[in-house]
C-alpha cells in the first residue's frame, strides 16, 4: 500500500492546491472589511467568518478542527476587534456546527443556510457584547449586519464550490 492511500478518511484525494485554498479565502474574506465603504449604517457583514461557514458547510475536511483559531487571530488583528474574540467565537461556531452534524442525519442547503444565519448571528452578538458597551446605541446596525450575512451566505456557497471545484481540477 502506498503512504498516498493510507494517509487519512478524504485526504488521498485533496491536490496540495486545495489544501491552501479554503484557508486563504477566509483570510482574504476578512480582508474585505479593509475596503472603504462609504454607509450611513455599518452593514458590511463578517465576510471571513462567511467564508469559514461555507467551507464548513460544503466540505468538512476542507480544514483542520483547529483552523478557527489562527483564522480567527488573523481576523482580530485586521478588524480591531478585541484580540482572542474571533478567535473565540469561530472555534464555538466550528463546534456548534460539528454538534449539528452528529445530530443530524442529513441536510440541504436550506438547513446549512439556518445553520449558518444563527451562528453569523450568534458571533456578531457576543461580539457586540464583548466589544461594545452596553449603552452603545448599534443593535440596528448590528441587525443590518446579520440580515445581509443572511442573504449573502448563497453568494458564499457558490464561491466555496467554485474554488473547491476550481482545485479538484489541478
């Protein structure tokens, strides 16, 4: 037996491409909140914390269990969150996701798009609670924030299966 097939459960057919690809994409989501937007009312939702769901979501041995912790570092460092928050929260959603996945026999897309709402949701509140005052006046905001990662998670999913489909062919 060659050490190529006695490697692990989905690693033999993994390229070295794809190995770096899901990782790099959540990084370069959370990048996005670099860009200069101009709003009124700060909507722009979690884009690296999205990537990280839909790469959960769409493949599981796409990254290691331990993946939302560097990740989640990197997106404190370039968000200004309080540092260890991202890091914090990604790893709970990475583990609430895994709990869901033993409990449920199944799912589709529409289960993955509730399961992804609540966790984007779940990481914006502490976040607001970890970061925020409690008499700082950004609820509306925040509930922009969750409702456009709502409608942003199918635009999210069909960029992980074009990289992940975009990697299996080299």
């Amino acid at each position: 037996m060659s050490p190529v097939e006695y490697v692990g459960l989905g690693e033999a057919e993994r390229k070295p491409r794809a190995r770096w690809l899901a990782p790099l994409s959540v990084m370069l989501g959370s990048l996005v909140t670099l860009l200069p937007v101009v709003a009124v009312v700060p909507f722009l939702p979690p884009f690296g914390l999205l990537m990280l769901l839909g790469w959960r979501m769409l493949r599981p041995d796409a990254m290691r269990v331990w993946a939302p912790v560097p990740l989640g570092f990197f997106d404190d460092l370039v968000s200004g969150q309080p540092l260890g928050s991202a890091m914090l929260l990604w790893t709970l959603c990475g583990l609430m996701v895994d709990v869901l996945d033993t409990r449920l026999v199944w799912r589709d897309f529409w289960q993955d798009w509730l399961i992804v709402s609540g966790a984007v949701g779940f990481c914006l509140i502490a976040g607001r609670l970890l970061a925020a005052p409690f008499s700082a006046h950004v609820d509306t905001a925040m509930l922009f924030q969750i409702l456009a990662s709502a409608l942003l998670y199918p635009l999210v999913a069909r960029i992980c299966s074009g990289l992940d489909r975009d990697a299996r062919k080299v």
